[in-house]
C-alpha cells in the first residue's frame, strides 16, 4: 500500500515537472528560431529592396561622431579630394577642442548659451520630415506582403505624421497635434530600434537613398539648365502676337504714311546718337522711353535702330505708334547694308556656341559702326536688355584720352560681372600667347561709348575682319562678341566708373539694392530676361513700368506685368 502511494507520488511530480519545463524548452526555442528568421529575412528584404528601388551604393567613408559635425558636405567626395576633406575636417575639430580647453568656463557657458539661442529656425518641421524618412526605411526591413502589429502602427505614424505636417514649412504654424504625432512617432521609433538593432544596414540603407537622391538631384538640374536655355532662346507667345498685329497694320498704311518724323537730323553730328541693334519690339521700346525720360535734353536725342527685314514693319509700325516725345528714330533693315562683306555670314556660321544668338549678324554688327554711320563723330552703344536711369548726354562729356571704346570693366573678383581673358580666349594657341596678356582687365559690352573718329583712323574693323577669319580657321575665341571685342579693342578701351553700366540683373540675384539706385544703366545680362517667365521676380519692375501695358494691341496678346 505505501509502495503503492509512493509511486502515485512520483509519478504526479513528473507529470507536474513536465508540464512546468516544456513550455520553457518549447518558448525558448520558438524564441530562437524566431531571431533567426527575423535576422535572415531582414537581410533577404534589404537586398530585395536595393534590387527592385535600383539604390547604388557609393564608395564613402563613414566618419566618426566627432569627425563629421565641423563640416558639411554639398554632395559625394571621391578619390582624393575625399581624403583632403577628412584631414581637413580632423584639424577643425582638433583645433575647435584646443580653443574650448583653453577658454575659462564662463566663457564657454555664455558661447553655449548664445549658440543655444541661435539654433536654426523650423528645427521641428526638419525633425517630422527626418522622422518620416526613418520610418520608411524601418517600413523597408520587413517581409513583403507582412501585415504584423508593427508594420500597421509604423504605417499609421506615417500617415498621421505626414498629415498633420501638410504643406507647412515653418514651426509657428503647426498645430499642438504636429507635436503629439512626433511623439508618437518617437515611440515608435524607439520599439523599430530594438527590433532592428544592426545600425550598419541602417546606415548602409541610408546611405543608397542619399546617393540616389543626389544623382536624381545632378538629373534634374541638367534638365532644368537645358529648359532655362530653351526658354531664353524662344519668343513668347505675346511678342510674337505683338508683332504680327503690328506688321498687319504697317502694310495697311500708306507709303507715305510709313515716315517717322525729324529724319533731317539723322546725320547731324551735333546731336546725342544711340545705336540699338534688336529684333525684339518690346525691349527697343523700354531703351528707347528708358533714354528719353531721363534725358537732359530730349530733342537733341536720335536713337538708330537696327533690325532684320522680317521684324522692320513691326518695329516701325510701334513707334509710328508710340513716338519717344521730341527724340528721333530711325529704323533700318540689316538686309539693306549691301556694302558688307560677302563672306561676313559665312565667317560668323563657322563660330562654334550653344546659343546661334551669340553668332547672330545682329550681334556682331556693332564692329561696322564707323561703316553704318560715316557722318557721325561719336556714338553710345546700347543693347536691348538694358534699362537707362540717369542722363546719358554726359558721356560726351569725358575725357577718353584718345582711346576709341569707354567701358566698365568687368576684372574685380567677386562681382558678378567677373570675367577674365582667359575663360573665353584660348592661351594656348601661340599666336594669342604672344599678342596679348591674360591678366589684362576685361570689360562689357551692354553700355558703350565710341568715337567713331579714332576707329576710322585706326581700321579697327579690319582688325576685327582678321581676328574673325583667323577664328574660322582655329579654335581661338569663344563664340559672341564680347570675345573678339576684347581682341579688336586691345589696348583701345578706357575705363568708365562702374556706377555708369551695372551688370548681372539676368543671372545673379544678388545685386545689392544700393549698385542698382546707384547705376545710370542696368543690364538683364544672362538668360534670365524681364520679358521672359524665367526673369528675376524683384528686378522685373524696373523694366516694366516703362512698358505701356494698357496698349491695345499688348492686352490683346495679353502682356502684361
């Protein structure tokens, strides 16, 4: 009987034995097997997605806490340069560390303080957004097709996150909710950490989507420079609507009624002659009221502009139109200059540019001037992107100390009219290494005096008939005017203050307010235009409100401001 109770004992102690220690060996090896499977699809889901998202890693070095925070990288440095950046990143904070150590620390409290104080503006709209891309890239490490509690919750903080950011750029305008939802989300975050603690794939993720960013990035600005060029080559739709209805009602006019007014003073020495050479309506008609509204004395001002036969009706039927007041305008047609010379077209065709404009007979007719006006003694040359602010008839006044071209130069670096010889000269030819000097200062065309006089006795044209047959033969110069202008006017250029012509309104947003109230002529040099959509916004006005938008035929082609 005892035996008997004794085994019954036994036998429930193993039973309770085994129901107690199973489940500890089956959790403990369900537990095992679980990170396994987890490890091992991590890795297969991350080769997954570089497989599918096409993510290219970059060869880079992964810098160290305190190697990465002196400096800032605009984008991916290789080969040595990289290692240049490293040396030079190492000795900043190196030195930084040094200085803070040798500060008393009263002083690097306050340092610390004001830093504190002056820490970048929207710091949490660029957290939420940070906060969003870690997610996604947690999102990434999980099993296709998962559907487990976390891939849902992780989904759900992107979604309320991205919600509740909107279009919002600034920390003022996000609401108490932006600020719970990045809590949540930090939470999240944390429980996505301890469950993917292997940073290296973290970083190594990263890392790709930040190559292929950037190389979408270096995509997109090739795209946008190729449309920027394409949108300054082309017309607007409005000026060339300007200029059908302006030629429309040219040839419904009499002959004689196509005269402009004053012609008897065309030749008359005595008066203040500008030269436009352009095909575009608009722009000759901001010069030409720019000119006269600022002028001393507007009756003595003759404006000769040039154009093509195609665009003569237009430009003669605006300012039939649209007299300038008391000045003078003559209009002519570059295809009624017979006396050029016959392989001048061909010459220009051979000159190699991105821009035909730049080879354009318009734009190198300005070295026949002597030719276009043989009564004249001394001309301004202007181009037709230019606006004028102050009186003009005072460059006649100065003094060019018996050199033919006045101009400002364009040699101070820094400015962004910067140029130098030897960016659009090739030095390495021989003939240009032994005729002329690199570090010589450079200048603009846009707003230029010319004495007309000196150019005859020196055949400058015939200088500049060599530099561009010499051209067509070899690669010497850069394709345009200015290139040829700086050889052809060697050591034939005075220098103007630099307040009489102000470059840079077309390419640079940057000139500063004080230079533009300050200059008698500013220049929309560049691409940028004011007439053109991809003008600069802030500078657009000082052209604009010498255009007349109420004429009929500008609002029928809906031009305006």
């Amino acid at each position: 009987m005892r035996r008997f109770r004794r085994c019954t004992r036994i036998s429930i102690l193993s039973l309770l034995s085994i129901s107690v220690l199973t489940p500890i060996f089956l959790l403990s090896f369900r537990l095992k097997n679980l990170n396994s499977d987890v490890s091992r699809d991590f890795v297969e889901d991350l080769s997954i997605l570089e497989e599918v998202e096409g993510l290219k890693e970059p060869t880079l070095v992964v810098y160290r806490d305190g190697e990465h925070s002196s400096t800032v990288s605009s984008g991916t440095t290789y080969g040595g340069e990289e290692k240049n950046q490293q040396n030079l990143s190492e000795q900043k904070v190196s030195s930084s560390r040094e200085k803070e150590k040798s500060r008393p620390k009263g002083v690097q409290h306050s340092q610390g303080v004001q830093s504190h104080s002056q820490r970048p503006l929207d710091e949490k709209v660029k957290e939420m957004k940070d906060q969003v891309i870690r997610a996604k890239v947690y999102l990434s490490f999980a099993p296709p097709g998962s559907n487990s509690h976390f891939v849902k919750e992780i989904k759900l903080r992107i979604k309320e996150l991205e919600r509740a950011m909107g279009d919002v750029t600034k920390d003022s305008r996000l609401s108490r909710r932006a600020t719970q939802k990045m809590k949540a989300m930090d939470s999240t975050l944390l429980k996505a950490s301890r469950m993917y603690p292997d940073c290296s794939a973290m970083v190594k993720t990263l890392r790709a989507m930040m190559y292929n960013t950037e190389e979408q990035l270096r995509s997109q600005r090739h795209q946008t420079s190729f449309l920027v060029q394409l949108a300054a080559r082309t017309a607007p739709k409005g000026l060339h609507c300007l200029s059908m209805r302006l030629t429309t009602e040219y040839f419904s006019l009499q002959p004689e009624e196509r005269e402009l007014p004053n012609q008897h003073k065309l030749q008359n020495p005595d008066f203040y002659h500008f030269a436009v050479f352009s095909d575009n309506v608009l722009a000759c008609s901001v010069v030409v009221n720019s000119t006269v509204s600022t002028a001393r004395d507007p009756e003595r001002i003759v404006f000769h502009i040039v154009t093509d036969s195609v665009n003569l009706p237009a430009m003669t039927m605006w300012f039939l139109m649209n007299p300038p007041g008391k000045a003078t305008i003559q209009i002519q047609s570059i295809d009624g200059f017979e006396w050029l010379p016959t392989k001048y077209n061909e010459n220009l065709q051979k000159q190699k540019g991105l821009d035909p404009r730049y080879a354009s007979a318009l734009n190198h007719l300005r070295f026949y001037l002597p030719d276009i006006f043989p009564s004249l003694d001394k001309i301004v040359f202007l181009d037709h992107d230019v606006v004028v602010q102050k009186d003009l008839t005072r460059l006649w006044d100065i003094n060019t100390k018996g050199k033919v071209n006045g101009a400002v130069e364009t040699c101070r670096e820094g400015e962004p009219s910067f140029r130098r010889m030897d960016m659009f000269i090739n030095f390495t030819d021989p003939l240009v290494e032994k005729s002329f000097d690199a570090n010589t200062c450079t200048w603009a065309f846009g707003m230029n005096i010319f004495d007309l006089q000196k150019w005859r006795k020196r055949n400058l044209t015939a200088l500049y008939h060599n530099y561009l047959e010499l051209g067509s033969q070899r690669q010497l110069l850069k394709a345009g005017s200015l290139p040829i202008g700086w050889t052809t006017f060697y050591k034939h250029t005075h220098v103007l203050d630099k307040r009489w012509h102000l470059l840079g309104l077309g390419h640079d947003s940057g000139v500063a307010q004080t230079e533009i109230e300050q200059a008698a002529v500013i220049h929309y040099d560049g691409v940028m235009k004011p007439w053109l959509d991809i003008g600069i916004q802030k500078y657009k006005p000082y052209w604009t409100k010498h255009v007349s938008y109420e004429h009929p035929y500008l609002q029928q082609c809906n031009l305006h401001e």
